[in-house]
C-alpha cells in the first residue's frame, strides 16, 4: 500500500483559483475561490454583503 500523494477529492478542486478582493465599505480583504463568485458572500470586518462582480480585484493566488 502507496501513502497518497494528494487529498481525497482533491482532484474535483484541482484547477480552482483563489483571489482576494477588497470590501467596497470597508477595505477589509476577503479571499473567495473560483468556484465560488455566483455565491453571496459577507465581510467579516463589518458584516455587509460582498459583491464581488463590482469589486476591485487585488490580487490572485
């Protein structure tokens, strides 16, 4: 028996993508992945939603 390389299930998430976008109310950076912009997300800073089809992008991991 092999020790795997990898995660179970990791390759269902292979190709995504995380980036980090800042709140348009406050400024607080928030890191959603690919498979995620159709979602709604909140700031955890203060707790307004995120949208993030009008937010600035700052960054790709």
């Amino acid at each position: 028996m092999t020790t795997p390389q990898h995660c179970p299930g990791f390759e269902s998430f292979r190709h995504l993508k995380s980036f980090v976008c800042k709140c348009p109310k406050c400024g607080a950076e928030k890191e959603i992945f690919s498979d995620e912009f159709q979602k709604q997300h909140k700031c955890a800073a203060c707790g307004k939603p995120i949208d993030f089809k009008q937010c600035r992008l700052e960054g790709a991991v």
